[in-house]
C-alpha cells in the first residue's frame, strides 16, 4: 500500500504558532520537555529562527522536529545561504510510537530535499538517547557516553549496587545531619526556583563554564512553571542551609538529571553523593525505572567517573551527534573564505573538526 507523505515547515515566532505547537507535544509526544517551547526559545538569537518540521503520514503526524535556522556570515560578510542547527540538549527528530523505518527514510528525504530548496549548506544535529538517530542520511558521530541508571524494585538491593565510595560518602553526609527535600509538581515555587538558581550559577561559574551552560531566572520560571508535572527540584540542606541542588525531568518512566549544583563550602560534607542517593531512594519508590544522568565533559573524565559509581554495571548509552553537508561546492568556498588552511582533511572527517568549519572564526 503507497503511504501519502508530507513534510510541514513551520515557524516558532508567534504566540498562535507556539500554542499549536506546544497542543502537538502534549497530545502527541508525552510533553517531553527537551522540546517544548519554553526551553526551544531560550536558543533562538536574532536573526536566527525558530522552526520545526512536521512529517505527516496519510494525514497524521509521525515525525516532530525542532531546529534553528541560522543565516551564515563569514568575517561580518552575509551570505544568500543558512544552516541548521538543534537546540542545546537532547534533540533531533521525535517519533510517534507507530513510526516504521520506512518512514523515518522518507522522512530524511523530504528533509534534504527541503535543504536543497531553501539553500542550507550544514546540519549539525544532537540526537536523544532513545535510537532517534536510526536511519540518519549524514554523518553519525558517537560523541559521549552517558550514564543510565536502570533502577532495581528495591533500594536495598540498589545500596548494594552503588561502588563502596558512593556508600561512604553517603554515611559522612548522614554523619553532617544533612537533609533532603524533593520539590515536585504544585509544591514547587518561584523561591524553591530562586534556591536553586542561586546555587547553580554559582557552581556554573566557579567551573568557568561556558556560557551556553547559564540561563536567566526567568527562563527557569518560564520553563518549569509553565511544565510543572515534568519537574522535581532536589535540595540538600545542613542546617536548613540549602548546599546542594538538583533540577530534574521527568518524562514518561525515566528521569534526567537536567541541571545542578553545590556550595563549595560544603564539599567535604559530600552533600552531592547524599543528594544522588536520595533522589534515586524516591525514584524507586514512585515507580521510575531509569535515571539518566548524562555524562561527562568528555569520556572517562572525573564528572563521567562520579556519575558512574552510582551505576558501575550498568550499560552507558550513547549520545549521538549528526553532521550533514547539503552543498559541498558552497561548503567548500565559505569554508575558505573563513579560514585559508581549509582542506579537503576538514571535510573527510567532519567527527573529527569544529563543524560547521566555517564557523570556527565567526
């Protein structure tokens, strides 16, 4: 039986545009929070636009696809072409739970044609851990291991898991008197936010972080309250004195843990390990059956390495990421309009450099 496709472009830039789409992620995707608009908008930086891209199957959507259109200016020089970038997190294309592989190749299609028409040169793609890179038509790179927390039925047996340091760790911070309150739904507040805001920036820029890593106040209002029944804030405390923090979705039976944080005054009262412990002892009794705890700046570092004494023997997932070139000829030239030593090495081997490489010096 021949399928009936079409590929919808649509923009993210007025209210009524916003409120269908955000209709679409409820009805349709669960309100995964990685996609909706509240977080979406943060990325979208003048002149560049807000779109997605709809993909229909006999007149019922299927394929859900936010990405930033971005013009292209090498050396302050605009140029007639733009590329394609995801938002910040986990992204790409989201799928309906009746999506064929059929269909995610026809949906690739439709995508690249559409490149082609309206000039993209690039398409720099982050994907979600759940396989949403499957039958990607550019260039796939395993980019980072993230650790994913398959949650055991009892916490008992869960404590056994843990390698012993996270144990000891865990008895010091009880040692310290430490607490832990879990914020979650209607319980949480604009100064329960605040709490954890202020802790959090302050950790973003003792680790001199880059700056895509920090987010205004009201982004995170706007965020949370707006998706209350996708959010907990975990908060650790020493004397009602809030140490360490952690902002966390939830989507369908995983949680993720988005953003977080500590006092440095605090360290030695391993207030993090005592947090971790404690968000996994309430996961387990709410029925969530994975914690995703991401990974590290880069494989094996000591961030990754923290990360996994919660899970030692469970199997990493990995991030994906996705790099297209649409048109080599043009790639090419504004590549070496940017930088003299562009080679035909820097587009062999996309994984392997900044890309899209015409970006490097802008």
């Amino acid at each position: 039986m021949e399928q009936n496709y079409k590929l919808l472009i649509k923009n993210l830039d007025e209210n009524s545009d916003i409120i269908e789409y955000k209709t679409l992620l409820q009805k349709k995707w669960n309100n995964n929070v990685y996609y909706s608009p509240e977080h979406l908008l943060h990325f979208e930086k003048d002149p560049d636009k807000l779109k997605y891209f709809l993909f229909e199957k006999n007149n019922k959507p299927v394929i859900l696809m936010p990405f930033v259109f971005r013009e292209i200016k090498v050396k302050d020089q605009k140029h007639p072409y733009f590329d394609v970038i995801s938002p910040y997190g986990y992204s790409g294309p989201l799928f309906n739970d009746t999506v064929e592989e059929e269909d995610i190749a026809q949906f690739w299609n439709n995508v690249d044609q559409w490149y082609k028409d309206h000039n993209v040169i690039t398409e720099f793609i982050r994907f979600s851990l759940n396989g949403n890179h499957k039958k990607y038509s550019g260039c796939l790179t395993n980019t980072l291991s993230n650790v994913r927390g398959h949650l055991l039925e009892n916490f008992d047996d869960q404590w056994v898991a843990f390698l012993p340091k996270v144990r000891n760790n865990y008895r010091k911070a009880v040692n310290h008197n430490l607490e832990f309150k879990i914020f979650h739904q209607n319980e949480i507040t604009k100064d329960i936010i605040k709490i954890f805001n202020d802790i959090y920036v302050n950790t973003m820029n003792r680790n001199n972080a880059d700056r895509i890593y920090f987010f205004s106040n009201a982004y995170f209002e706007n965020l949370i309250l707006s998706n209350l029944d996708n959010f907990s804030i975990a908060i650790a405390y020493y004397e009602d004195i809030p140490i360490s923090i952690e902002l966390i979705i939830g989507y369908k039976d995983t949680i993720f843990a988005f953003l977080g944080g500590t006092n440095a005054e605090y360290f030695s009262y391993r207030p993090n390990d005592f947090l971790r412990v404690k968000i996994i002892e309430w996961a387990i009794k709410n029925k969530i059956k994975c914690y995703v705890l991401g990974g590290g700046m880069k494989d094996g570092d000591g961030l990754y390495k923290h990360k996994k004494s919660l899970f030692p023997k469970d199997e990493d997932v990995i991030f994906h990421t996705g790099r297209k070139i649409i048109n080599e000829k043009v790639y090419d030239e504004l590549c070496l309009s940017a930088n003299a030593e562009y080679s035909q090495t820097h587009k062999e081997n996309v994984k392997d450099y900044f890309f899209p490489f015409y970006r490097l010096s802008i």
